[in-house]
C-alpha cells in the first residue's frame, strides 16, 4: 500500500559569500546536503555567477548546478545583486564592496528570499555564510532554521566569538597593546597577539572590515547551527568549548567528492593546465607558489619572492593573480625574470589553475603558501609541506596551527621583521623541500592526513557530526515550520 505521508525534504536556501575561497568549500557543502536527502537553492551574487560562467571555457552553461542535477541531485540556482553594477573593480575598490555588503546586500536578499518562499513555501532552511550580518533578521523574518557556515579553523571563529574578552583585556583595540600571552579564550590553551587575525592586530579598528565582524559576531550568537569546516580531532578543544555556547559540527574538510574537480565550476577566472608541465618534473621535485584569490603582496615580496626562487634551483609553478600586487600595478616581476625560467625551463607561472589537479600531482613536493584554510587543508590531504607567508585576516592564525602546534610547515621569514630577502626565501625553500627538516615535515604531515581520512570515514568524526547535524535540523525544523505557515511542508 502506497504511504500518503512521506517525508518532505527539509529545502534550504544556501547563500554564499562573494569571494572565492568562500564559494568553493560554500558549493562542496551544497554537494554534500544535497547529497544526505536535502533540496537546496543555492544563491549566487550576479557577479560572482558572471565570473564563473565567463571563466569557463564553455561559457556557455548559465546553471552552473546544470551539472549535479543531472546526476540526481536537487539543487536549483539563483542569483542576486551584491548592490553594485557587474563591471564594478570589487578588488581595486575592496573598501566600497565591503560597504555594500554591509549595508546594501540585506534588503536585496530580503527580497530574493520572500519570492522564493513565495513560490516554495516549504522551504525551512536559511544556510549562510557566517562572515553575513543579517543572517538572523532574514531567518526570523522567514522562520527558517538558522545554519551559520564556517569556512575557516575552529580557533579563528572561537577568537572573533570572544572579541569582548580580548578588548577587556586590552588585547585588541586597546591604547594598551598588551603584547602577553593571550590564556583566558575558552578552548584556546594559549595564543600570542601576533598569531591573531589581522584586524584583530589592528590599531585602528573602526574599518569597514571591522564593522562587519562586530555585527557578524554578535548575529552568530543567535544561529540555530554552526557548521565548521574543520576536523575534531585537529582542534578538539576549541570544538569543545565553542559547542558549549551553541551546537557547534566539525564536518571538514569539505572537498569535492574524490577530491577531483567537482561537478560544478566554481573558478571565478580560468584555470590554466599545468599537468603536461609537470608530467615532466620528477616526484616531489616541484615547488607551488599561490597566494590565493584575494589577498595582496607588496610589489618587494614579490621581487625578493622570484629572486629567491631562481637562487634556490628548484622548479616551481607560480600561480601569480594580475592583481596580487593591485589591480593598477600590473608590472611587478623582475627585468627578465620570465624569460629565465622559459628558457631553462624550471618554472611554470600561471595567473590561476586547478589548484586541487596542481597540488595532487607526484611532482609537487612542497607549497609556498598564503596560508588561507582552503589550501591548507588541500595540502594536508596531499601530504605536501607548507612554506607560510600570511598576508592578511585569519592567515596569521593558520600559520599558527602549520607551524606551531602542527609541525607541517615553516616561516618563510622571521615573523618580527616586516620584509623578506631572496638569500631567505631561497634558504627556506630548499629547508621545505629536501633534507633533514623536510623529512621531518613529511612525516608529520602525513600523520595529520591521515586524521583527516579517518574523520571522512563511514565511522570518523566529521561523518558522525555531519549526520548528527541532519539528525538535529530534522527534530527542529518542525517546530519552525509550524509557527510559521501551515502551507509549510514539515519534517518529521
Ligand atoms: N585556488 C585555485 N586555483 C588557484 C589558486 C587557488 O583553484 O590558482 C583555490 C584553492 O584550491 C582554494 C581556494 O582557491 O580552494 C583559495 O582558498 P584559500 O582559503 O586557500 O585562500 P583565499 O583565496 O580565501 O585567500
């Protein structure tokens, strides 16, 4: 007999942050909702969506979940405005993005998610970024259950969580500038002021940047769920402690099933091939240079950066964004620099690639690195060590965890001085890539890979969280639902 009471699928509307290394793991955990029984509608700001689809060699898809769905998963696809015309230099004019997203972004999601429950009244769920002021004031105005997503570690959320703690104790915006030990964070045994995030460093703390985590950390305070992409095992203190205030899931890494590009494009430039060049290179013989997809080096760590590679002997691939300097300072590489590494053939550079195909390759034996969390994490589950240059936001902190409390990477520069030599850079490389202390970082690391299997497991920690979290929006969403509308389909 046919049962006329079947389970509805919980439907979340999951927006994401308009800034790469927040769409790639935002788009992996669509994957894997979608994949555990929910519908997604999965948002996109238009300018975001237009680099995507214009960096793809067939730009011809506008659905860039056409993909997925065709293998059987529920995702649709919408987008918005961030407030700002498509052409607008959201680098070069970082301050007036941030503004809009701040102060403009709200009203047009408000209307974007009032059409689509208008035309979806079962939707239950809001999953949003947790670096989004208004999450709490759209999940109350639409009943939705609340899930705040976090992108970065354990440590750097618990920080930004307990900014009141360090600003009495005059650890940040402070005419103190206490530079003690910082022992008092729950969950943080102890951490020093520099290995905070940068504008937690910073002395003038009424930016635009600051203003949004003010608001953004005081709005996670009122979530129903935090999803943090990290592993218990790494951090399992901070979890701990961080779970006591809220219920807090470590479900990382959140990668594309089998860690080969996913189903759905998610670059926002194209990807250079690198593969037939490094098809060439003995195993681990290779050093991949990337800073990333939005912070910005100082035009002299990039000189001193391309001296010291050619000092070093070793090949590299260098991913080197147009603007990793500035969107109007696009000449920045030494006098002939290029023409050397063609022409001996010891380094590729590239202005983007696959950096997942990139840093999986037998050739690829360490990684010079900005130390944002994405690439951390895809180096761990390569087991290729780390050279850490932080340049900005929780980078400082990452570092932290690779170097210090980890073992699986090394300071590409003395942390109290603020510019780097080529002898260094050229000293540190060959440090990462072959010798005493190279074996040591190998060996390490892939110690911590294999934490990492182990929490993916049927069985291991970040399955267990994750299917747990399911478990926990299914009991509440019922209870959102019913106070809402009676048109809303329930969970069980
Ligand atoms: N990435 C890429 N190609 C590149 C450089 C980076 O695909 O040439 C990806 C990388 O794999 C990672 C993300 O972009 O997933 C960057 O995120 P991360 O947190 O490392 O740094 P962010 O860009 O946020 O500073």
């Amino acid at each position: 007999m046919e049962n006329n009471h079947k389970k509805p699928k919980p439907h979340a509307i999951a927006i994401c942050y308009p800034l790469q290394g927040h769409v790639i793991p935002f788009v992996n955990l669509a994957l894997k909702l979608a994949s555990s029984g929910f519908t997604i509608t999965f948002v996109n700001t238009h300018s975001i969506h237009h680099q995507i689809t214009k960096a793809q060699s067939n730009g011809d898809e506008d659905d860039i979940f056409a993909g997925a769905r065709k293998a059987g998963l529920d995702i649709r696809y919408a987008t918005v405005s961030d407030g700002l015309p498509l052409n607008f230099d959201r680098s070069l004019n970082h301050d007036q993005f941030m503004e809009c997203l701040l102060h403009v972004f709200s009203a047009h999601v408000d209307e974007l998610v009032g059409n689509l429950i208008q035309l979806n009244p079962e939707m239950n769920c809001l999953v949003t970024d947790t670096f989004f002021v208004w999450s709490s004031m759209i999940a109350k105005k639409y009943n939705l259950v609340n899930i705040s997503f976090w992108t970065e570690p354990a440590l750097v959320i618990t920080l930004y969580y307990h900014m009141d703690l360090l600003r009495s104790h005059g650890h940040f915006a402070s005419t103190d500038n206490r530079e003690d030990t910082i022992d008092y964070i729950p969950g943080v045994r102890a951490i020093e002021r520099k290995d905070l995030m940068s504008y937690l460093q910073a002395t003038d703390t009424s930016t635009v940047v600051h203003r949004i985590i003010q608001k953004a950390f005081e709005d996670v305070k009122r979530v129903d769920f935090i999803l943090c992409n990290t592993v218990h095992e790494l951090e399992s203190e901070t979890i701990s402690a961080l779970h006591q205030k809220q219920p807090t899931y470590a479900i990382g890494p959140i990668f594309p099933a089998g860690f080969t590009k996913s189903l759905v494009p998610t670059s926002l430039w194209s990807e250079s091939e690198c593969t037939q060049w490094l098809n060439t290179k003995p195993r681990g013989s290779v050093l991949y240079v990337s800073f990333g997809s939005y912070a910005h080096a100082s035009k002299n760590d990039i000189v001193e950066i391309a001296l010291g590679l050619l000092l070093s002997e070793v090949s590299f691939v260098w991913v080197l964004r147009p603007d990793i300097v500035s969107s109007d300072e696009t000449d920045f590489l030494p006098v002939g620099f290029e023409e050397k590494i063609k022409i001996s053939g010891r380094g590729l550079i590239v202005p983007w690639c696959s950096q997942i195909d990139v840093i999986s390759h037998s050739a690829i034996g360490g990684f010079l690195t900005h130390c944002g969390w994405n690439s951390i994490q895809e180096s761990i589950w390569c087991s290729v060590p780390l050279l850490c240059f932080p340049l900005l936001t929780d980078q400082f902190t990452n570092r932290k965890l690779v170097v210090d409390d980890w073992k699986i990477g090394l300071n590409l520069c003395d942390q109290k001085k603020s510019s780097i030599t080529k002898e260094e850079v050229s000293e540190k490389i060959n440090s990462l890539m072959s010798g005493k202390s190279s074996a040591e970082l190998r060996k390490n690391i892939k110690e911590v890979r294999k934490k990492l299997e182990n929490a993916l497991s049927a069985d291991g920690s970040s399955q267990k969280n994750f299917n747990q979290f399911i478990n926990d929006v299914q009991f509440l969403t019922p209870k959102k639902c019913g106070s809402a509308t009676s048109s809303h389909a329930l969970l069980p």
